[in-house]
C-alpha cells in the first residue's frame, strides 16, 4: 500500500520509536535466552533433572496432592523465566520505557483509528461496536503490558506469583489480538464509505496487519501444545527445550505484533500535519484580519495622526 512506500529518512518519529523500541526488545529477549542455553552443560542433555522411581511425570498429580514447590521445580527448567534470572535488572531496564513508549503510542493511534472509522462507518451500530473493540483491546494490551513487567520483581523465587503474572500477561495478549482482529473484521463497508485515508489504512490491515495477528495467534497454540507435552513429561529434557523455544517465540511474537502498527503510524502523522497545516491556513486570514483592524483602529483613534496626515499640516 502506500502507506508502507515512505523512504525510512522520511519515517515520523512515531514509527521511528515503534520500531527502535520494538526491535531494541527483541535483541534484548534475543540475548538473554541464547546467554541462557550458551551456559547450560549440554553433554548432560538428556538427563539433567530426571525423576527418582516412582516419582510421576504429570504436574496434575503435584497439583492434586498440592506439592506445588516440586511441580515449580520441574516446570522451570529451559523456560524464559529461568533465563531471566540471570539477567533481571537488564529485562526490568530495557522492558519499562518500551512498555511505555508502546502504550502512548497505542493510545494515539486507536484515538486516531475510532475517529477515522467513526466517519467511515454510516452505521451507528457497528462504529459503537467498532469503538467499544478497540476500547477494550487498548486497556487488555495495557493489562498485559503491566504483568509483563510485573514479572522482572515477580521472578521464580516468588512461583506462585510469578506464573500468575506470567499466565495473566499471556491470556491478555491473545485476548488483545482477537479484539483487534474482531474490530478490524469489516473493511469493505468501511473501505465503501470512506476516503484516501480511509483506504490507505484498510490496504495496510489486509496487507499487513491482520496476517501477522493471526499469525502470533497461532504462536499461543503452539506453546499452549508444548506447555502440555511438557506438564504431561516432567524430567524430559526435549519437551522442556521444545517449550522454552516456543515460549520465547511467542515472547518476540509479541515485539512483532507491536511492531506492525508502524504502517498505522504513518498515517497517524499524516493526519496529524493535515490537521496542523489546515488549523494554520484557518489561522491565516484571523491574524491577518486582526492586524488590519487594529491599523484602523489607531488610524480612527482622536490626536493621533498618520505619517501622511502630519506631512500635510507641516
């Protein structure tokens, strides 16, 4: 579409800071996992946390019996959790300007979204629909930006808390990306009734934005399957592997599904310098008007004289 044919030097600051705090992040998870599985002794693969005999494989039997410590044992081992141990104060850094610079840059743009598809969607039922949806994925993304960084103090030497956090920020996530995509379902009567813009955005959310929803939405399935081979397998070290890999995936998914509203960014800036340049033009003729008035005014004005007016008497 057109708006993803912008030169980078050319890009507004707010794609500029999308993708610098999202890539910046990714690096970042990039680094702590891979630091993670550099350290780990790998001629132990294979059994480094067996089970004595007997002991069962299934975390619903911990869970049953409430042996909560021994199933947290287990669950930890090859996560994203276990790696950031190593690495808190770095997640907890880099992590809360990102979520902050992600958040006010979301509020701008679904503030500048509902307007345009307030406009474009003659059906009064259907833009409130459309309002009420990006309302509540607005505030689910902002929910899960906060367990996301609840996680750095509440680390695995708190479990409990810990995979609270962890399991809130992940439902958050997917609930987020189903309202977006439940928002953004009717294009064509919104592409039907509106403009330029209106057409330019809807190119970039076909084209874009709604693959790569659906595709980090398939990420939760993939790591909601690994996370029940491996409760169902404690002490293999393939399962546990398999779903930290998965995990931290689905981690950089995230850093991609923000990412992708870089094209929403654009418009959003070329909406914002219309509205600049036209508040300016309307501003023109006031001031102008104004100046004009106030000559006339100290033209009219008893004992003063003009310029002219004083040549004359002299």
């Amino acid at each position: 579409g057109a708006a993803t044919e912008i030169p980078r030097s050319r890009w507004p600051w707010r794609a500029r800071a999308r993708l610098v705090a999202t890539m910046g992040n990714s690096a970042i998870m990039l680094y702590i996992y891979g630091v993670h599985l550099l350290g780990f002794e790998w001629e132990q693969f294979g059994r480094f946390r067996t089970l004595a005999e007997g002991q069962s494989k299934s975390v619903r039997d911990y869970l049953w019996a409430w042996e909560l410590d021994p199933a947290f044992e287990h669950l930890r081992h090859f996560t994203f959790s276990e790696a950031m141990l190593e690495n808190l104060n770095l997640y907890l850094v880099v992590g809360t300007p990102v979520a902050v610079v992600l958040v006010v840059l979301e509020r701008d743009r679904i503030r500048w979204l509902q307007h345009m598809l307030t406009g474009a969607l003659p059906d009064a039922e259907k833009a409130r629909r459309a309002k009420r949806c990006l309302d509540l994925y607005f505030w689910t993304l902002s929910t899960m930006m906060m367990f996301i960084l609840l996680i750095g103090p509440f680390h695995l030497g708190w479990p409990r808390a810990h995979y609270c956090c962890a399991f809130s920020a992940i439902t958050c996530g997917c609930i987020s990306i189903c309202l977006y995509l439940a928002a953004t379902v009717d294009l064509s009567t919104v592409v039907a009734n509106g403009d330029e813009e209106v057409a330019a955005w809807a190119s970039g959310v076909v084209q874009w934005v709604r693959p790569v929803l659906k595709f980090v939405l398939s990420l939760h399935v993939l790591a909601l399957g690994s996370a029940v081979w491996k409760a169902e397998s404690l002490g293999d070290d393939r399962s546990a592997l398999l779903f930290g890999i998965l995990e931290t995936t689905l981690v950089l998914g995230y850093q991609l599904f923000a990412g992708i509203f870089v094209v929403d960014d654009v418009l959003v800036a070329r909406r914002l310098k219309m509205a600049a340049a036209a508040a300016e033009a309307q501003a023109e003729p006031t001031v102008q008007n104004s100046v004009e008035a106030k000559l006339t005014e100290k033209a009219n004005t008893p004992g003063r004289l003009g310029l002219s007016d004083r040549l004359m008497e002299s």
